[in-house]
C-alpha cells in the first residue's frame, strides 16, 4: 500500500513534509518508515495563565513537540514569538531530526513555544511565562528525553528559569535538562564560538578533500557577528587568508589579506557591535552587496537569508561556498551555482557547531564536570570533520550534490535507529 | 478663569524683576514663563517640599536680543549665509556694554558652572512646539573674571544665534511665521549637578511627558506619562538613541523589548560631561570611566549591567570568564531602587497638568544618593487634537493597499494626497552612502513645499545610526502629512518611537501621522508589489523614489490599524 502523505496548511510544515517525502523516495526508504518518520511522537498543547504587572490575567498558548526520539531525547529550542502555533513547532521538530542526525550527536528532533510578544512584556512577566510554561511541559521534558534549548526570543535568562522552575518541582537540581545557560550556571564554555569554528572546519576540510592547500587560500566572510568572527579566527589560524569580511556597514576588502585579530577587537568595542570605522593599511571600502561578489577561493555567507539569489549568483567568483547562515543561497542561486560548478557545503552540515555546542553542554552537566575550552574545541573538531566525511563520502558515492547527500545521510541515520530499536510505542 | 486661561494670562515678568533676576527688559520667553509658573504655584503646594527647583534662574530679556539685531542686522545675515557663518558672525560682534556688565555679576553670583538656554517669545506659544530647534550652552565658569564673563556673553551670542538655524527656520516657515517675529530671552542656571573628580554632571538627566500621545502598545494608556532617563548630561537623551524610556504605570515594558541583546543594544554607553579641567563638553565611555562611575556612585548598581555572551549581570558579577564583557546602563534596576523617582516624576507631572491646564513636558535631574529631583524646565505641550472616531473603508481592494500597520496607531485621516517618496530598504542598505540618500529626500522635501506627501523608507527615520534608519534632519521632511517606518527585521531595522525626542514632539505638533509597519508580520501589508508595478521618478540617489497619484491614509486608533491606499486607480 502506498504510502498516505501529509500535508499541511502551514507552509513551514508543508515544505517540511514534501522534502522529506521527495528524499525518502529518492533514497528508495520503507514505506512503513516513511509513515513513522513523517509523524511526531508527541505534541503538547499547554495552556499559560500568567498574572499582569497591573494584575490583569492573561493566558497565552504554549506548545511542545517530539518529532523523534530514535537516535535519543528529542533536542531543539523554545520560541516566544506572536505567530508560534502546533503546526510551526512540528515543522522546526523535524528539521531538529535531521540536523541533530547529521550533525552526530544522540539526539532527536524537538521544538516549542509560547505564542506572545516579548517586546510588550516586562522581564518579570517573562519570567512567570517562562516559569508557567516550564511547569506545564514538565511531564513531557527531561534530560533523557526531551532537552530544549534558546531559539526567537529566548536565552540565556529563560532557560534559567526554566531550569530552576523544573530542579524545584522534582525537589533536585536538573541541569541538563536545558541547554543554553549562562556559563557561570551550568552553561559551557566554547558555546560562543562554536559554530563559527564548525563553519571554518567544514572549509577546511572541503579544501582538503579537494587537495587545495588551506595555507594562502583566499576567503571572503559575509557577516561579522558570531558566526562570521569565530569562522574568520579559525580560517586564519589555519593559514588562510581572509579578503573581504562584512556587515550591515559596508564590505571592508584588502587583498593582502585582513587583520582579522583586530576587527574583532574593534567589533568588541563598538558599541553596536559594528565594523563601522574600522580600518587598516591596504583596506577598501566596499558596497554591501559586493561582498559576495569577491575574487577568492572560499566564500562563507555567514549573515542573511538569500544573500545569494538568481540576481547576484552569476556574479559570484569564489570556486567554493560554505553556507555559515540559515538558507544563503536561494535555489535559484543554487541552480545557478551548481552551472557554474561552484561546491556548495550546505547550511545544515556547515552550521551544526551550535547543536553540537548543546550537547556539549549537555553531557558536562550530566557529568558535573566542565570540559576546558581547550577540550571543547578539539572534540567539536573531530565530530564536524566526522560529520564532514559522511556527507561528502555519501555525496561522492551516491553521486549527489551535498546539499541532497545532507539530508539523505541524516534519514538514513535516523531510518537505522528505528529498523534498529523495532516498531514498539 | 479656567486653568489653561490663568496660564496664558499669567505675567512672569514681577517673578524675575522681584528677585533682582531680570537682565535688559522685554520678554523672558516660554521657558522663562513656565518655570516662573512653575515655581509659584509649587509653592503653594507641598509637593514643594519634594522637589527643587535651580536656586537661580537669570533672565536675559528679549529687548537685548532686539537691540543686537538692530545694531548687527543678523536677520538679514542669515538670508544669505549659512548657519555657521552667522554663528561666526554673531560671536564677533559685541553685547552692549551695560548686558556685560550685567553678565559680571550673574558670573560672580553664580561661581559654578552655568547652564545657558534658550528662551524664546515662539516657544510661549502653546499651539508651537519649538523643542529641540534652539541651543543649550554649558558654561564651566573657570579662568579669570574677565574670560568667565567672555565665555558667558559667547553662550548667550550662540543661543541668539540659534534663532537662525535651519532647522527653526523651517519650523517657522511650515508654520507661516513672518521673518523677525521670532525673539530670544537667555536664561542663565546653575548648572544642576555635583562635582565628581575633575567632571561635573547630574547622576541622571530626566525627560518627562505627562501624556504618551504615541504609544509603544496598546498596554500602555495615553494618560499614563513617559519619562527618559540618562546617565550625566541631558545632552544624551535628546536625539533618537540610547536613553532609557520608562512608562511611568509600567516601568518594566521596554520600548526595545527585554532580549539581553536588544536592551544592551540600545542602551547608552557613553555619557556627557563637564570637563571641570579644560570647560569642556566631552563625552566619555562607560567602559573607559568604569571605575570613576563605581566609586563615585553608590547606586551605580541600579543603572549599570554587564552584557555578555547574551546575559546580562549586575555590575558586580565576576565576568572574567565571558567572552568580551561589555558594561552599558540599562537602568534596569533604577524602578525598583528608585521609586521616588518614578513616583515623584508621576506626580509632578500630573499637578502640573493640572495647574496649566495643558499635557506637560519637563526636563529634570536627579540624584539618587541625596534622592534630590530638580526642575529645571517646564512647558505646556501644544494642544493635539485627534479626530473622532475613524472606519477604515472595507472595500479597498488588495492590489491597491500600499501599506498597512497594526500598532502605534493614532486616530486620523489625511486624504488626497497626491504625493509619495519612497525610499527603497535594498538599494538604501547596500548603497553605503546613507547621508547623501537623506540629502536626496531633503531635496524632494524642498520641492514638494507646500504639499503634503507621504513618507515611506526602512527603519527609523532621522536615526543617527544609519544602518537603523535613513539620517534625515527634521526640516529634509518637514513637508510630509504622514510618516511611515518600515521594519526590515531581516536587515535588523525596526521602527521604533521614542516619544520624549524633539524629533517625534514635533510630528504631534506638526500633525505628522506616523504608522509603522513590520514587513512579513501578520496583518502588517508592505507591498513590493504595488510599489514595483506603478511608475515612479528617481530622486538625487537612486533609493529614493516619488510617486505622483492620489493617496488616502486612514488611521484607526481605538483598533489599532493604519492603512496607506492608491485612491488614483479606484475609479
């Protein structure tokens, strides 16, 4: 019998559920897997009564889902955005799946949220939103099952409260049950950088798959926030020679190659966080849009969606793209690319450091013992450059490109652990 | 005789004279009238006992502003040169003889340094909001008497030059002012604050509104005031950035929201300041006078945070092991641990209201080791009155709505206009050349004198931070009937309205109609679409683009919708 498929009214999950039809059919997948896996395990609807500053009562919507939790606990973040509903939850569970899959770490897919608007709360009703919140999925969550984590609007203050809401109702501390602390409370070192520094090791390990040596190749950064500075430090630390970096001020170019140390000290004490004013012997000021537009040998589009779209792709000379930000490349850019024979590392190999950096933190806490950032860095390394081969060797094998070999080889991990543990609750 | 009557008919003139504070004779402005106001009628009420008022308040009169400009002529000045060459102008030329030696003994009676400020016959005017469009001078009053009195004098040449900056010339003509109408009286204060090593400054400089015509959400009630608070100088929180805006029923909402990241993004970071050693202006970073703040704070806790690695910890957290901690003042504590502040502000504002019969704006210092607030000026804010009730017609078809908002919302409706300027998010931020895209507006602005248009562009606009918003000066969109801010949130450009700046005083003046609109937000319609289909002329900078047509804007208050439609195409 043919496999049922779903479909939503909600485009996230809609596209969610048709990529994953599309891949399992390609990848010849079971039907009775496919019927598994296009399931959640469990959605949790909640409701949050929460008392006003001015002693009014409100009640917001709040929601939790496990798409899977085949590998192990269900792992993702908690949004606070007026427009969180079920049907948004489930689709960011899915893709949780998947990047966790991929990105090698025992965990499944999850998501939730609370359907308000922060910016018209105040930190005290926040925390009792959190605080409600928590104690209502406090059945469903734990660090052996489901382990969220920050997403749009939450932080590091959240998952406190969270944490703390949770430790006091089960009489013990559970601090692995949410990752994204702050590092003085049970958070972990390292988490800053981590997927910058997951970012520039796939570049690398791309040019080393290539045989191009690392030392003197050329790299062009879109993008100077976190991911963008940490990528930058490690690419030049490797040898490299990072041209062009960026932000919402400009594109600032040289061609003997940037002082990456000191941007980043210079970003350290602007106020705004910005590249504005920087400068150095040999640097040109650039348009925004040219930054992607430079002659080198890696590009790594570290900032927007869309950055490279069926209007700029033609123009892109970098031979390799590395995508640091969610979604870069449009597919009309990737088409255009891919004419061009430009290697794209996709998104959901090149950005996992940050997952990776959760379940870092996450296996400290259950030890109670805190890894130097040292031992943090060199075990993110080693999974990433694992993470790398599996794609690039699936993608060479199956004769695919990586960004399809991504997503193929994270079901096909999760497929083994289902076939693996039997079809059973 | 009602309250706004006994306000208007009030003579501050016995006030100065009384006190030995009157310098020349003539008027002694707006602001003169209302802290003369102010003071009388705080007397008579124990609030009194709870707030200061400067101990001294000089007034240099209109006629002395009236005979420099017989005897100089700078109003003709002005129709030819610039606002720095008459400036330059102005400072050359000497204050009559008997005003010098008055200014002596304002120099020897005040030994601390000195504020100067404008006070101008316009500004008495309660229909006209003139905020902002005139200068405050600092005086630090060092060196010897005779370079003391040459310092105040200059003070004094500048406020008078202030009259003839562009900025309140645009004011005046938008307004139908004619030329020479506009008189200036100097008041002369000490300057409220303390001496903290070498720098002299007010712990906080407050700004107060007794109603918050613009509201940040619907949780927030037009009568319920909004004040805003910097550390140092008010210097700081004037203009559209970093100062800490506080709803005085609900002190914990923040314009910005509560994301660590987002509050230590707009917070201020550095602060204004007297440098006692060279009488100097001069602006120093918190990260750099960290410890001068420490020690010369006691509650410097209350309004400084450390941020970082997106957390925020109080000020005597161990940061050491964060990746680059950086201090802001967020103020966040400052409700909690100053009540006082915030109930005074409340009150303050309220018996004001009520004694003048008007909404009420004020500036104030506060110290809170000494829990001292002192007023040191007060206005009544123009009248504004809102339409009625407004039913946003239901038939618009889609491909018509140009714009549509869901929050900020004030009742209005403005139609027929004819023109739209447009500036375009994309080209706008990846042009790099930000000011020359708001010479280019300006320009449209000049040309479009005497027609109302609409303003549509990315973010906030007349942001110093061009990356926020496009850095346009209030008279390069004087012209414009409706003000639309465009949030990009994928470009980080959000619309923000921070009530207590000059800049926003003066769209409620002016009756500018503001509606912001979030791109991509549920009941929010930013069309690209419309915006791409229909002919347009580019302006000086290819971001900036003019729509000609016919378009109505309906604002919506009670329901909290704005809507922006093409009217041309209906028929």
């Amino acid at each position: 019998m043919a496999v049922v498929k779903r479909t939503s009214d909600n485009v996230l999950l809609d596209t969610a559920l048709k990529n994953f039809y599309a891949a399992a059919e390609e990848m010849g997948l079971d039907d009775g897997l496919v019927e598994i896996l296009s399931r959640s395990e469990r959605k949790t609807c909640v409701s949050i009564p929460v008392e006003m500053d001015d002693g009014t009562i409100k009640v917001f919507d709040g929601f939790r889902v496990a798409h899977s939790t085949a590998v192990g606990p269900a792992k993702g973040g908690v949004r606070f955005h007026p427009e969180v509903c079920l049907d948004e939850c489930e689709a960011l569970a899915f893709m949780m799946t998947w990047k966790c899959s991929l990105a090698g770490i025992p965990y499944g897919g999850g998501k939730g949220g609370v359907c308000c608007n922060p910016l018209e709360m105040s930190v005290k009703e926040k925390e009792r939103v959190c605080r409600t919140f928590a104690a209502r999925i406090e059945p469903v969550v734990g660090a052996w099952t489901d382990i969220p984590a920050p997403d749009v609007n939450t932080g590091g203050p959240e998952m406190v409260w969270f944490m703390d809401t949770i430790s006091r109702m089960r009489g013990r501390l559970e601090p692995a049950i949410f990752t994204g602390k702050p590092i003085p409370l049970w958070g972990s070192k390292g988490r800053t950088a981590a997927t910058g520094l997951g970012v520039a090791t796939c570049a690398i390990e791309l040019l080393n798959a290539l045989s191009v040596p690392v030392k003197g190749a050329t790299v062009a950064i879109q993008g100077f926030g976190n991911v963008g500075t940490y990528a930058a430090l490690t690419m030049v630390d490797a040898g490299a020679k990072v041209v062009a970096i960026s932000d919402i001020t400009g594109t600032y170019y040289c061609k003997d190659g940037l002082d990456i140390k000191k941007a980043f000290e210079h970003i350290n004490n602007h106020p705004k966080k910005f590249l504005e004013g920087f400068d150095q012997a040999g640097l040109e000021k650039k348009a925004l849009g040219d930054l992607v537009l430079v002659d080198c040998d890696v590009l790594l589009p570290c900032a927007l969606e869309g950055a490279i779209n069926g209007k700029n792709a033609d123009g892109v000379k970098a031979k390799y793209i590395v995508e640091g930000a969610n979604g870069p490349v449009t597919p009309e850019g990737d088409a255009v690319l891919d004419a061009k024979g430009i290697l794209v590392v996709p998104d959901f190999l090149a950005n996992s450091g940050g997952v990776i950096g959760s379940y870092f933190e996450w296996c400290q806490d259950l030890g109670g013992f805190f890894w130097s950032q040292e031992e943090y860095n060199e075990r993110l390394l080693r999974i990433m450059k694992d993470n790398f081969k599996t794609v690039w060797d699936y993608s060479q094998k199956n004769n695919v490109k990586m960004r399809r070999a991504a997503f193929m080889a994270a079901i096909q991990r999760v497929a083994d652990a289902v076939k693996m543990r039997g079809v059973f609750l | 005789m009602d309250h706004k009557e006994a306000y208007r008919s009030y003579d501050p003139l016995p006030y100065f004279r009384e006190r030995g504070w009157l310098i020349g004779g003539g008027s002694v402005g707006g602001k003169g009238k209302g802290l003369a106001f102010a003071h009388e009628i705080l007397m008579q009420d124990e609030l009194s006992s709870e707030i200061g008022l400067p101990e001294v308040t000089f007034v240099v009169g209109t006629d002395v502003f009236d005979d420099f400009e017989s005897e100089h002529g700078v109003l003709g000045l002005s129709s030819v040169f610039g606002f720095h060459e008459v400036e330059k102008q102005v400072l050359s030329k000497p204050l009559p003889e008997p005003i010098m030696a008055e200014l002596e003994r304002v120099v020897t009676a005040l030994p601390g340094p000195l504020a100067v400020r404008s006070s101008s016959l316009l500004e008495d005017d309660i229909e006209l909001s003139f905020a902002g469009k005139y200068a405050t001078f600092f005086v630090a009053n060092i060196g010897d008497l005779s370079k003391r009195v040459s310092d105040l004098a200059d003070g004094v040449k500048k406020v008078f030059a202030s009259t003839y900056n562009s900025a309140a010339k645009e004011y005046r003509k938008k307004h139908s002012i004619p030329k020479g109408r506009e008189k200036m009286a100097v008041l002369i204060q000490p300057l409220q604050g303390k001496k903290r090593g070498d720098l002299f400054y007010p712990e906080i400089a407050v700004t107060a509104f007794s109603c918050v015509f613009r509201r940040p959400s619907p949780r927030i009630d037009k009568n319920d005031g909004v004040m805003r608070v910097c550390f140092g100088m008010g210097t700081h929180s004037v203009g559209r950035s970093f100062a800490r805006t506080l709803y005085l029923t609900n002190p914990g909402l923040r314009p910005e929201g509560t994301n660590p990241e987002q509050v230590y993004l707009y917070s201020q970071k550095d602060f204004d300041c007297l440098d006692l050693t060279t009488g100097e202006l001069v602006t120093k970073t918190l990260v750099s006078s960290l410890d001068h703040v420490r020690t010369n704070h006691r509650n410097a806790q209350a309004f400084v945070e450390w941020y970082g690695d997106g957390m925020m910890y109080w000020l005597n957290s161990d940061v050491s092991g964060l990746t680059s901690p950086m201090p802001c003042f967020s103020f966040t504590d400052l409700p909690k641990r100053c009540r006082a502040l915030l109930d005074r502000t409340r009150r303050m504002l309220s018996f004001f209201q009520g004694a003048m019969g008007f909404p009420v704006d004020m500036e104030a210092v506060y110290d809170s080791e000494d829990d001292r607030l002192t007023l040191v000026q007060i206005r009544p804010l123009a009248s504004y009155v809102e339409f009625g009730k407004v039913e946003i017609p239901e038939d618009i078809p889609k491909d018509r709505e140009i714009l549509r908002g869901d929050r900020m919302v004030t009742s209005h409706i403005l139609k027929g206009i004819k023109w739209m300027v447009y500036v375009d998010p994309e080209v706008y931020s990846e042009s790099g050349d930000f000011s020359e895209v708001a010479r280019a507006v300006g320009e449209i602005n000049g040309r479009l004198e005497g027609e109302r248009y609409i303003l549509v562009g990315p973010g906030r606009w007349g942001s110093t931070n061009p990356s926020l918003g496009v850095p346009v000066d209030y008279s390069e969109i004087s012209n414009c009937g409706c003000m639309v801010e465009v949030g990009i949130p994928k470009r980080g450009m959000i619309p923000e309205l921070s009530y207590g700046t000059h800049f926003f005083l003066d769209l409620d003046l002016d009756d500018i109609l503001y509606l912001p609109v979030i791109d991509g937000e549920h009941e929010n319609v930013f069309s690209r679409e419309w915006l791409e289909r229909n002919p347009f002329t580019c302006g000086d900078h290819d971001a900036v683009r003019l729509y000609s047509g016919l378009f109505d804007v309906y604002l919506d208050g009670e329901k909290e919708i704005g809507v922006v439609f093409d009217v041309a195409q209906r028929d």
